[in-house]
C-alpha cells in the first residue's frame, strides 16, 4: 500500500467512525481547521496530511497507525479512563456513559451484546431503589471513597439528577435491538451485595433493603415480560410500545464476563469493563471480530428463552424471583 492509498484508507475509516446523519468532510474540516474542499483533496489523496494532521485525527477518531498500516504487532488498542476518588464525578461518569449510548444508537443499523456475569449496569436504572444501593455499594465498598466508609444507604438521599441520567442511557439501550446471555449467577451477585449490606446494618432502614429487594422483584417481571414479548418498552408504558427487539440467552455452564459490543452499521466496538465501574473499548477488527465469534459461538451453546421456550424463561425467572422472596422473608423488620 503506497503513502496515497494509505491515506485514502485513513479517511474512510475515518468516514465509518462517523453517523451517517452527519457529513464526515464538515466534521473532519471543523476539526482540522480548513474548507471543505481541501478536505475532499485530502480524501482523494491530492493533497497529502502532515503529521499534525495525521496526529490529531488519529487521537480524535481512536485510530491505531499499526492497524491501519497493517502491522502485527499482537497488540490492541483500548481507550477509556481510569476512575481516581480525587477527581472522581458520578454525574459526569454517567453523563459519559449516556454520550456513548447515544452515539452507537445514532447509527440506522445497531446491535448491542451483553454476556450477562452481573445485572447489567443500564438496569440499575429500572427504579431509584436500585440506581441508590448500586451507587452507595460502587463508591463505598468497590472504588472506597472515604467519604462513603460509614455512610448508610438511604434511597431518600439519592440525588435526583443521577437518576435521571442513568435512565435516560437505559432508555437509549432499550431503542437498541439487544442480545443478552444470562446464568443463575447473573442476579446472585446483586442478592449477595443486598444481603452483606443488610447483614452489616449498612442500611438507614431495614425498610431501606426491603425496598431494594421489592425494587429488584418487579424489574424481575418487567424483564420477563420483555423476554415473553421479544421486545423493549418502558416501565411506566401501560401500553407497552415496541422498541428495540430483544434476545435473551440461558446456559447453565457458562459464566460470562459482564463484556459487551456494539455493532453499527458494519463497525464494531468491543467494552470491556475491569477493575470495579471503570470500563475500556477498542474498535480493533482483529479482537472485535474474535469476539462476535466467541459471543455467537455462546449463544449457539444456550437456550432462547425470549419468545419460545415458554417453560425454560419461566423456569429461569421463577427461580429468581424465589432466591429474592426468599431474602424478603428473612428482614428483621
């Protein structure tokens, strides 16, 4: 591949990065300061990029120069920030997470996978009882801000402002047609953080955790129902309105590990969540596409439970809901 081509290739990964519903010459000149048209030049390869030019696009649009040159180096590239209790903001970490939603739902063409290791994190969302435990459990036990070491989780003191950014990224995932693959073990770990804050009276209330278990029973049934119907709608949707289409797996055996992917159009993105809340993503096409194999490969080796299998999915959601009206029972209130 000569210096033209190679360029040539630049922008139209570049172009693949960008919605369709907007102009990927008016972007790429805003961002490099020239006319359209000199953009075009640079597109055909008239006119060669410097090195500034190369540097600030590579970095804007998370483009790996030994990918695009096709050097095999067995590296992959990943981005993402790393969570630090200095400068740590919950709001603009949901805020982030709601501008990444937003951008792969942006594309005529989405698919979102989700292997299911834990309750995925846009479900949180279903109801401000269980946005609040999650928060109080992500900032004092996983990340341990010391300004949560002995604060008690209170549903009434959640802000507001949180909660609403968290639904709308919810909101956003369920316009997406999603693939979820669940184990017994997906909800057990939520029941286990439940009941070690219950044990440790880590609670305002017993009346607090008590919510927290009626919270989650009734995401249980909306979620079935979604899985009866094969698609998303609100919870407050009477009506119960379609909007994306939803595909839930069950195996037994395999324990995922909360990974996920957003496919758009023909680009895909791989995100890998570590270390507690904190979260990288790579567009590598050699790893994305390893893992679209690995998750269908997965889903072959499950059981469909969303529209067929009726006596699997109420099985699996009848087991649930027993492990939780179990934990309600056991509340010294």
């Amino acid at each position: 591949m000569n210096a033209t081509e190679l360029q040539q290739q630049l922008f139209a990964t570049i172009k693949s990065k960008i919605p369709d519903h907007l102009s990927a010459p008016e972007e790429i000149a805003k961002m490099l300061e020239v006319s359209i048209d000199s953009v075009y030049r640079r597109m055909r390869g008239e006119k060669t990029i410097t090195l500034d030019e190369l540097h600030m696009l590579c970095d804007h649009y998370k483009i790996s120069l030994d990918q695009l040159m096709n050097i095999q180096t067995d590296a992959y590239l990943f981005q993402g920030n790393l969570l630090e209790s200095k400068n740590f903001r919950f709001d603009t970490y949901l805020t982030g997470t709601l501008h990444n939603m937003t951008y792969f739902n942006s594309f005529k063409q989405n698919e979102f996978y989700y292997l299911c290791k834990d309750l995925p994190f846009f479900y949180h969302f279903h109801s401000k009882e269980l946005a609040a435990f999650k928060y109080y459990f992500w900032m004092g036990t996983l990340i341990y801000f010391p300004e949560f070491r002995n604060k008690k989780v209170s549903v009434e003191e959640y802000p507001d402002s949180f909660f609403e950014i968290g639904k709308k990224t919810m909101d956003i995932y369920y316009q997406m047609n999603t693939y979820e693959l669940w184990t017994p073990e997906s909800i057990n770990s939520t029941i286990r953080q439940i009941d070690y804050y219950s044990d440790g009276q880590m609670f305002a209330t017993p009346k607090d955790a008590l919510k927290v278990y009626e919270a989650l029973e009734i995401f249980l049934n909306h979620l079935e129902k979604q899985a009866e119907l094969g698609y998303r709608f609100k919870p407050d949707d009477l009506e119960r309105k379609p909007m994306g289409k939803f595909y839930m797996y069950f195996n037994e055996i395999v324990l995922p590990d909360n990974s996920m992917m957003a496919i758009m159009d023909t680009n895909k993105i791989a995100i890998m969540p570590h270390t507690a809340t904190n979260y990288m993503m790579t567009r590598d096409i050699t790893y994305c596409d390893n893992y679209y194999r690995y998750a269908q490969n997965l889903m072959k080796r499950s059981t469909l439970i969303s529209q067929v299998s009726e006596k699997e999915r109420v099985r699996f959601f009848r087991t649930m809901r027993e492990k939780v009206q179990n934990r309600k029972h056991a509340l010294k209130l």
